[in-house]
C-alpha cells in the first residue's frame, strides 16, 4: 500500500511539474502584457508587473489602424479570422461525416483502396502543393477573397479518419433495427450515427478551429488587401512595426489566442471523450 502511494505521489509531482511547464509561457505572456516599457525590458527581467498597465491591451487593439494608415482595425482582423475559421469548420464537419460514413459503413468497389490513397496524402508536405494552390486560385479570380482562404481547406483526411473510426465502433444492431423502421443509409447517418458521434465531431471542430485560427501563410499568400487579413497576418505585421514594444506584443498575442481559449474551455470535456473513443474499432 506504501509503494501504491509512493508511487502515486510520484506521478502526480510529475503531472505537475509538466503542467508548469507548459502554464509558464502563457503566465508569463499575460504578465508581460501587463508590464510598461521599462519593465518589459528590464534585465534580469521581473516575473510581475509593479502596476497592471491594461491600457496595453486598448493599444494593442488599435494599432492596426496605425500599420494601416487607419484603413482597418484589429476588429476587421478578428472579424475575417471568425468567418474563416467557422466556415472552414462547417465544411470540415460536413465533408468528414459524409466520407467517414460512406469508409465506414458503405460497401463499394476499391473502398479500402481509395481509403489508403487518403491516407497517403497525409505524408505530402504543405509546402509541396503550396504553389499548386495558389496558382488554381488565381486562375479561378478567388485570390484576395473569403473563396480563396476557404474552400481549399474544406476537406481534411485526418478528421474523416477519425471519424470513420467512431462510426465504425457503432454496433452495427443499430443500423439493423434503423432498417426494421424504414432507415436508409442518410436517414441513419444524420439521424442516428451523426448524434452519436458527437465527442469526435467537438474534437474535429477544435482542431479545425485552432488550426484555421493560427494558420499564417496561406492567407499571407492569398490576400494583398489590408481588408482581408486575418489576425495572424495582422499580429505579424504588429511584430514588424512594434518590435522592440515587448508589452504591446503580448497584448495582442493574448487578445488572438482568447476565442481558442474559450473555445477549448467551452467543448474540453467532449474533446476528452472524443479523442478517447477514436480508434477504437480497426
């Protein structure tokens, strides 16, 4: 019983020193923030700030207008960074239901064949396809639109794998007795297989999300107009214009990441479950 407990201790002093060290560099962004210019670069440098300066967050907010000659503000990069990511998010979901099920329950010719060709393209780097990309968006006359930071991540191999894995743990009784009460495969898909997936639909939405919201380069890429930046293009161009104004800079770093935050907050006990059934059925 001694040695039960020592060795619970033990995990539990682990577990907590791993949680300070990833908690650290968030405290110390939030903290930084809070700092005026002096103590911000100070050296050695303070872990808290002597006066919370939270007017470091209104000029954080309205330095876009500064970089953009007042064209825009950081509510226009917001804004376009919510459109983005909830739509590709909603075609995400919809496009991994749609061939996570068929992969799952649906018999055709070349299934599992098809299945590892989706699988495969998982290994090609996004750096390879990026010139591919953006040469078909300018040929379509999406560049410098919502099309064009939209559509082409509509579709993600690693969220209609996790799906198909849910689904398939779905007993199959339940498509049998769907059967009996007149079900086709649509009707039991969203009316039976889709509510029960849950918790791995909340883990595709947050990874979709997050992955949307701190994406960089494509929407660098795709978009010249002040108009259609996102938040990350605009916090890039912050670093540029106030990169020796450390406050400033965790300011805004701290105002991108709120909605993640919250987000994550808001779905974490279904995320849990969902990346705990996944994969529980080959």
């Amino acid at each position: 019983m001694r040695r039960a407990g020592t060795g619970k201790a033990a995990s539990h002093a682990v577990l907590i020193l791993g949680a300070l060290v990833v908690a650290f560099p968030f405290f110390w962004m939030l903290s930084t923030s809070l700092k005026t210019g002096a103590e911000a670069d100070h050296s050695p440098p303070t872990l808290l700030p002597a006066s919370p300066q939270f007017s470091n967050y209104a000029e954080a907010w309205h330095s876009a207008a500064k970089t953009t000659a007042g064209h825009v503000t950081f509510t226009t990069y917001f804004g376009n960074s919510v459109t983005v990511a909830a739509c590709v998010t909603a075609g995400v979901l919809l496009t991994s239901i749609l061939a996570g099920y068929a992969f799952a329950n649906m018999r055709f010719r070349g299934k599992d064949l098809v299945f590892v060709l989706f699988l495969s393209t998982m290994m090609i780097p996004f750096e390879v396809v990026l010139v591919p990309n953006f040469r078909t968006m300018v040929a379509l006359g999406w560049y410098d639109t919502y099309l064009a930071l939209t559509v082409p991540w509509m579709a993600n191999v690693f969220s209609i794998f996790i799906l198909r894995q849910f689904f398939r743990s779905i007993p199959g009784d339940y498509f049998d007795a769907a059967q009996i009460d007149g079900c086709g495969h649509w009707r039991y898909m969203w009316q039976v297989a889709v509510p029960m997936a849950a918790p791995a639909l909340v883990t595709i939405t947050i990874f979709t999300f997050l992955g949307s919201w701190n994406a960089l380069m494509w929407p660098m890429l795709v978009t010249d107009s002040a108009e259609m930046r996102v938040v990350q293009v605009g916090l890039s161009i912050l670093q540029g214009e106030e990169s020796t104004r450390f406050q400033v800079l965790m300011a805004a770093s701290a105002l991108v990441i709120i909605p993640v935050v919250v987000l994550y907050l808001f779905l974490q006990r279904r995320f849990v479950e969902g990346v705990s059934h996944t994969g529980i059925k080959a």
